[in-house]
C-alpha cells in the first residue's frame, strides 16, 4: 500500500511541475487539485496518520504570513511608483553616457532585485532601458542581460531576495546578517566580475554601432503602439518629491530593521504597518488615512496559496516514506569531505532548479540538508551557502528556469529587438551560469579552508 501512496503523491507533484512550465495553464488550479488527490490518497492508506490539526500545522505558516507583508509594502511602493520614479530619475541622469548608464542601470535593478521580486524588477526596469536605448540610438541587448543574468545573483543577497530563501531562512533562522555575512563577498564578485565581462565582450562591441530598432508597424511609429500606458503615466506625471523621500527613507529603515532584528516575520509585519500608514488612502472631501484592505485587494495571493499546497503535498511525502527514501539515498552517497559534499549540492541543485520550478527543488531538499547536518554531522554553514547558490543561479542554465529571463524575453519581443531572444539568452546565460558556479566553487573552497 505504501508503494502505491508513494507513486500517487509522487504523480501529483509532478502534476504541479508540468503545470508550471505549461505558460498557458493556471498552475494553481493544479496544484490545490494535487493537494487534494495527495490528501484523499492519504487518508485512503493512511488513515490514522493523517489529520486535519496536522495538516494545518504542516504549512510554514511564518513563511506565509512574511510573504503576504512583503507583498503588500511591493504593492504600495508600487502604488506610489517609487522604483519606477528612481529608475526614470537614473536614465535621465545617464542617457548620455553609455557605459555609465549600463553600469547603474545593472547595478541598481540588481539591487532592487535583492529586495523585491524578480518580475517585478523586470517590468520597472527593462522598459525604461528599451525605451532610453532608442533616444541614443545604443543596441539595448548588453543592457538586458546585464540586467537579467545579475538579478538572479541579487537573490543571493537576502532572505526575501527570492521565494527559495524565505523558506530556507524560516527553516534555518537565517537572518539578513548571515545572509551578507556569508554571501555578500560572492555577490559582489560575482556581479563585478559579471558586468566587467560583459562590458568587455559585448557593450564594447555594441557601442561601434548604431543602432537603428525595427519598429515600424503599418508604417506608423513603433513608439505609437507600443509604449505602454504606465510608462507614458509616469514620463508625463513624476511622483511628488515628498512622497519619494519619505517612502526611500522608510525603506532604509526596513532594511536597518532587518540587520537589528532577527525575526523577519516581525520585521515583515511592521515594515507592511509602517508603509500603509505613511501613505495614506484618500477616502472623501481631501480627508485620508491608512487603507491596508486596499493593497491586501491588489496582492495577487497566487503564491500564497500554491505556498501552501506544497507544504502540504510535502507533508504528504513524510507520511508516506518518500521524503524518508530521498534523506537516505543522499546519506548512502554521501562523501566523508565537506567542500566535496558542497559541491555536490550545489551542482544538483542548480541542474534541478534549471529544470524544474526553484520553490518545490528547495522544498524537497530542505530536510535533505537538515539530514545532512543533524545525522550525517556536515558543518551547517558550508551547505546552506551550496544551496543557497545552487537553487538560485541555475534559472540562468536555462531561459525558462527564471520568470525574470522570460519576461525579458516577452518585452523583446514585443519591441522588436531580434538580437535578444532566446538563442542569445540560452547561450550567454548559459554560459554565465557555468561561470557563477565555477565562482561558487571557488568561494566554498576559500571559505572552506580559511574561513570556517
């Protein structure tokens, strides 16, 4: 009986994954159909095992609870367009100069990276760079792969830099210290080192060359069909000043926060408390005040509940043994050396997280580590770097692995710029991916040997 409650949950997971890659799919409704077989097999075998007060306790219900107030200060920064408002005030400030533009442009989207999700970072940034390489007549290619391979490395960063770190951290208590402690000196080589080469090898080469963009359609402008709205919004109506100070002020304050104080949840909930309140909601006759339901209308809860349903098709897995099964094939291949066992994770991991979606390969692997350390005995900080490392760069392996790469890829397309699609995308990110790994190599091993 145990088999066969094995292969159906197994199968409904692999549901979940086929329904991510699927564009056109509503992996939701997947994933609660999943949860849902997984639960009814369960209880069918298993019928004592499975109950529903541990069903609710099985979801990290910290995790979700710090994502829905990450959510929602995105949602009123958003609201108030302040990311959009420093990226505008950056390319007005170095349209004029190629190579400083392609450095802050990169540099700044990739650190926005490190504190708001990816996509997001992708639609404020990559149109204003489309748009700013068409005025200096600049082929925006280097632009956005600088842009879309370094904002990957920004989840590196931080424990809210990406969906995988939350939960690593929740399950680790890994606070933004450990986090910059321990990972800081990689990121910035590796983002350095990234944009150097990048800047050496193709920006170089595009700079030479005038670049005239295909965009005309039914012989009208491109620029008529296809700026979108928002953008001209924000071109023609820049955001009060006291509005952006305030709001870039309350976001150095977060960010302190988080350094002081090691629960991220708290920090999470009041930092959510704090932006709702200084921006308050006009509600009638030039009267405000702080609406929270508001930007709770606009989060798109998606997430949040395929969140949830993994942490319980996972729970599932323990039930059955699956989990069990995995822990111990990794403990029987386990190597007695530690920079080896790193390695080890952090080439599975950035091979899986380029296949499959990152969130459920961390969800999988988390007890794996946490065997690892507990029974095996493995210095916990080494293979939490590994696989930190490994979840988050292997969405450069391959296009589809990032939702970043792909959107990039949608806006490309959209604004005619042939040269980034996703040949270009597969082959230089492919490449860069490779070249951050063999980084990461090379820093386990320093940290290994000289730092630990």
């Amino acid at each position: 009986m145990s088999a066969y409650l094995q292969i159906i949950v197994i199968a409904c997971f692999a549901m979940v994954i086929v329904a991510l890659f699927r564009e056109k799919t509503d992996f939701l409704t997947y994933s609660i159909a999943a949860m849902f077989l997984a639960v009814i097999a369960t209880f069918y075998f298993l019928p004592d095992a499975i109950t529903m007060e541990n069903l609710m306790l099985a979801i990290e219900w910290e995790v979700i609870f710090f994502l829905i107030a990450i959510f929602t200060i995105v949602e009123v920064l958003d609201d108030k367009r302040v990311f959009q408002e420093l990226a505008l005030r950056i390319t007005r400030k170095f349209e004029t100069n190629t190579r400083k533009f392609f450095w802050i442009m990169c540099l700044t989207s990739t650190l926005s990276a490190a504190f708001i999700e990816d996509i997001s970072v992708a639609i404020i940034f990559i149109p204003l760079i489309i748009k700013t390489s068409e005025k200096m007549h600049i082929n925006p290619t280097p632009f956005l792969l600088g842009v879309t391979i370094c904002i990957n490395l920004a989840s590196t960063l931080t424990p809210f830099g990406s969906s995988q770190n939350i939960l690593i951290a929740a399950k680790f208590d890994l606070t933004t210290t450990w986090f910059i402690l321990n990972l800081g000196l990689y990121f910035i080589i590796s983002t350095l080192l990234t944009l150097y080469l990048l800047d050496r090898f193709v920006l170089k080469k595009s700079i030479q060359q005038i670049w005239l963009p295909h965009c005309t359609i039914n012989e009208e402008p491109f620029e008529a069909h296809h700026i979108q709205s928002h953008e001209l919004y924000i071109m023609e109506n820049p955001i009060d000043k006291k509005v952006f100070n305030k709001n870039m002020i309350a976001l150095l304050i977060f960010a302190v926060l988080l350094f002081i104080i090691p629960n991220i949840l708290f920090v999470g909930i009041l930092g959510a408390l704090m932006f709702v309140v200084i921006n308050p909601r006009p509600y009638g006759k030039g009267k405000s005040r702080p609406d929270i339901s508001y930007y709770f209308s606009k989060i798109d809860f998606k997430l949040v509940f395929f969140f949830i349903c993994l942490f319980i098709l996972v729970y599932c897995m323990e039930i059955n043994g699956t989990i069990s099964m995995i822990e111990y094939t990794v403990l029987d291949l386990a190597i007695e050396n530690l920079f080896l066992m790193c390695i080890l994770i952090l080439i599975i991991t950035s091979i899986l997280s380029a296949l499959l979606d990152n969130v459920p390969v961390t969800i999988i692997f988390i007890p794996v580590i946490q065997v690892l350390i507990v029974e095996a005995g493995f210095a916990a900080t080494p293979l939490l770097i590994a696989f930190i490392l490994g979840i988050n760069l292997g969405g450069n392996l391959l296009p589809q692995g990032s939702a970043c790469d792909m959107m990039t890829l949608e806006f490309a397309k959209k604004n005619h710029i042939h040269e980034m699609n996703y040949n270009k995308l597969l082959k230089v990110g492919g490449i860069f991916a490779i070249f951050h790994t063999l980084i990461g190599v090379a820093y386990l091993w320093f940290f290994i040997y000289f730092l630990l």
